[in-house]
C-alpha cells in the first residue's frame, strides 16, 4: 500500500463536537442518505474554499487579505 493511500484511510482530524451540533449533522446527513463524516468534510471544503476566495479578492484590492472586525465589535 502506497503512502497516500495510508493517509486516506485514516483521519486527518479528529474534531470535538458538542453533543447538540453532533446530534443536528447526524439529523442532516440523514436526511441527504450520506454520512456525517462527509456532510462534515464537505462543509470545511466550502468553508476554506470561501476563506481562500476571500483573500484572494482582498489581495486584489490591495489588502493582505481578509480585515476582522475590531475586538468586542460583535458584543
């Protein structure tokens, strides 16, 4: 067996969920008939394609990138 092929048998990541989030992707995934593990991967495939889309359009307009607001602005 190949290297790569090891690293795609195991988990890269093991990730906490509290019992609440747990129990809700288990509701969705459930109903879309696919695993949670996949409804979850493919969640963080959207979530760092929009991070990646986000400071690539930041660089363009001359940032460095993505801006956060400022400490306590969301209080």
């Amino acid at each position: 067996m190949t290297e790569r092929a090891k690293l795609k048998e195991r988990p890269m990541l093991d990730i906490a969920l509290d019992r609440d989030l747990e129990n809700r992707l288990r509701q969705v995934a459930a109903r879309l008939g696919k695993s949670p593990e996949d409804c979850a991967a493919a969640a963080i495939r959207t979530f760092v394609a929009d991070c990646e889309e986000a400071f690539a359009h930041g660089q363009r307009l001359g940032g460095e990138g993505v801006m956060r607001p400022p400490e306590g602005f969301y209080d």
